[in-house]
C-alpha cells in the first residue's frame, strides 16, 4: 500500500517529524512511526489529535520518514499494475 491514511481519533497517539513533515498539521500513526526510521530527528509524541496518518504522501512527509509499509503514491500504482494479469 502506497498510503497509511489511517483515521486519528482523540486519544489516539501520533508523532510528529520536525526533520520529515512538510508542514506543521503533517502526523504518523504509532505503528508507522515504529516502522520508520527517525534516529536523531526532532520528533514529539501527540495525544488528542484528529486526522489521518500521513506516512507515505509525499505531499504532506518527506520519503526519508516513510515507513517500511508505506512508500508513496508511485508504489501504490506500479504494485497494482504489477497485480494485473499478464494479458492485460
């Protein structure tokens, strides 16, 4: 999948990446942050937020800060052209 996108709820934790976020609104879920590789960025834990998880939109975080899981919109559609069936 190219895009986490979960749904944040309040209580919910999420980090923020001062080194991968385009913007200061940009959040990862807990398991996406787990999954990534954010040693020796400025990063804060968040309770209490609202939105969606961020992880692989290279509109809103940096591809150094995807996760394993989440490579961006590029690698969402070349997994599903490759899914296709070879007569297509």
């Amino acid at each position: 999948m190219g895009v986490c996108a979960k749904p944040m709820k309040y209580g919910d934790v999420a980090w923020k990446c001062e080194d991968c976020e385009k913007d200061s609104t940009c959040i990862i879920c807990q398991d996406c942050f787990n999954k990534g590789d954010h040693t020796g960025h400025r990063v804060w834990l968040k309770t209490n937020v609202g939105g969606c998880c961020d992880c692989g939109d290279p509109d809103a975080w940096e591809e150094k800060g995807f996760c394993c899981d989440h490579k961006g919109f590029a690698a969402s559609s070349h997994t599903m052209l490759a899914a296709l069936p070879k007569h297509i």
